[in-house]
C-alpha cells in the first residue's frame, strides 16, 4: 500500500483555550491534534467547495438563461469586431 507523502506544511495561532478544546476533541476521536484539525478542515473544506460549486435558481432565471442558451441573440458589431 502506497503512503502519501506529506511535504507541506501549515501553521496557524490559536490561544489557550481554542486550543485546549481542540485538543479534547482530537483526544475523543483518538487523533493526534494535527491529524483532527487537518481532516476536520478538508471535510469543511469539500462542504465549501460544493456548495460554492452548485448554483441555485428560481423557476423564472432558470427559464431565462435557458431561454438565452437556446435563443442567443445575434451578434452586434461590437462582437463581431472583438473576434476579428
């Protein structure tokens, strides 16, 4: 089985107290301390990156971009003169 490799580094401040309750999570989990905040992190991280990643409409601007994707309208000057 392959082992990955960790080459970089992150380093961050946190006072006593942010850093006592981390370490008690850490300890329930049974996890060294850095091992809980880095995948405490990248699970935050990945919920981020969807949500960001995901857009919602209403009905109506739905209908609206998809009205403009299958309808586009027909190219002014000033396009047909930006792709010259």
């Amino acid at each position: 089985m392959a082992v990955a490799v960790k080459s970089q580094r992150i380093d961050f401040r946190a006072n006593a107290k942010q850093k006592s309750i981390l370490e008690k999570a850490a300890g329930l989990k049974n996890l060294t301390l850095s091992s809980y905040i880095l995948t405490s992190s990248l699970r935050q991280a990945q919920i981020d990156l969807a949500e960001n990643g995901t857009l919602l409409l209403s009905d109506k601007s739905r209908n609206l971009v998809m009205s403009a994707l299958e309808n586009p309208p027909k190219p002014n000057a000033a396009l047909k003169s930006l792709f010259r």
